[in-house]
C-alpha cells in the first residue's frame, strides 16, 4: 500500500501478487504527507488501517515473511506503547511497537513466549524504514526473525514459522489483541502519534541487501 489515496477510507493494495489486500480507514485515521508522496496519519486513539481476512497474510501458515514500512513518531518516548504494524492475537502473531524510547520487533506463538529486538536509534518527527524478516520452520530456531532499522541491520532472534493466527491485521494500532514484550496484552486504544507509509507484505524472507534498497527508495 502506497497510501497515496488522498480521500476515502479505502487504502488500495498496489501489489500485482496477492489477493487484493486492500486496507481500510478506522476511527480518525486521516490522509497527510508522507515520506514518499502520501501517508496515513493516526492519533494514537482508535485510528488504524485494517486489513480483512487474507490467505496471503493470517490465514494458513507460513514460512516466510516479510514485512516493511515507514513510519514517522511524533515522540518516541512514554510508558505506553505505539503500535506501527500488529497481526495475529495473543496466542500467536507478529508486532512492530515503541515503548520506552525504544522499536520494538517480535513475534510469539503457542508455547513459545517470543523474541522481540530492540533498538534506541529511533528519533521523534524523523521518518525511519522499519523491516521484519521471517525465515522459519515448524520448530524453533535462532536468528529466524530478524529485524532492520533505516536499512541497516539490528539484531536476529528466535523464532518459529508465523502459524494461521486470528484478531485481524493492523497498521497504526491494535486490531484485535495482541502480545507486548513484557507479556501484557495490548488492544485498540494503543497505536502511534504519527504516521505510515509505503506499508508492504512479501512472502519470502528478503535479503538484506533488499532490505536495504526499500530503505533507499525503491519500492
């Protein structure tokens, strides 16, 4: 999703590779300025950008993953969390938040309590490319996850294979429920101050090099 819409509540899935994951518009979610032409803007309240039920995301279980977006904060500090992108619940899923001046990116699922990688390189009113790279299997195994911040590398973590999860898919803020590094259970009423934008999902685990040429641009 580019978020170049300008109007309406419909966020078009640009992607010639899915199943027209197209988002939509909630609560006081609004059209602004972005790091590449359009972006959507949140609150922090109940704004979000939803996405539908979708083979290509939540339903079935996958291997691979990635997911990339900018995303700017208007303060990255505070006790409460900022959600950025959210899918899954709180038995399973994947999550990119701020809390406590730092990003976090993590997944968790079943028995496995998760992983998350932290990073306190983010800067308030600054936009940053954030990218969570899935590379599982059924069981779990070290450096499956791992996580980039503006291109560049911050760490690998454990991780399994994302499994079919429920909740729905939110960019923004919480859609359903879903699970914060200290094992509380975030919900709707959670997200950023500030925006997103150029949101993608590809269903293979990019290199780094790829990774960093999201960062750079082309998209």
């Amino acid at each position: 999703m580019s978020f170049d819409e300008e109007t309406g509540k419909l966020a078009v899935d640009t992607s010639d590779q899915g199943r027209d994951n197209s988002g939509r518009l909630v609560g006081n979610a609004k059209w602004g300025q972005g790091r590449l032409d359009g972006a959507v803007r949140f609150s922090g309240r109940r704004d979000a950008v939803t996405l539908g039920k979708s083979r290509d995301i939540d339903l079935g279980t996958h291997n691979q993953r990635t997911v990339s977006m900018w995303f700017k904060a208007d303060k990255v500090s505070g006790r409460k969390a900022q959600v950025i992108y959210e899918e899954g619940g709180r038995d399973r899923g994947l999550n990119i938040y701020l809390k406590d001046d730092l990003l976090h990116v993590g997944g968790w699922g079943g028995k496995w309590k998760g992983d998350w990688i932290e990073s306190n390189k983010v800067k308030s009113g600054k936009w940053h490319h954030v990218a969570l790279v899935l590379d599982g299997t059924g069981r779990l195994k070290d450096d499956a996850m791992t996580a980039y911040l503006d291109g560049n590398k911050i760490d690998s973590g454990q991780s399994t294979k994302l499994w079919g999860h429920k909740d729905g898919n939110g960019i923004g803020n919480v859609s359903g429920t879903t699970r914060f590094q200290d094992g509380t259970i975030g919900r709707r009423g959670q997200g950023l101050v500030g925006s997103v934008d150029e949101f993608q999902v590809y269903k293979s685990a990019l290199s780094a090099n790829q990774v960093q040429q999201l960062s750079n641009g082309f998209v």
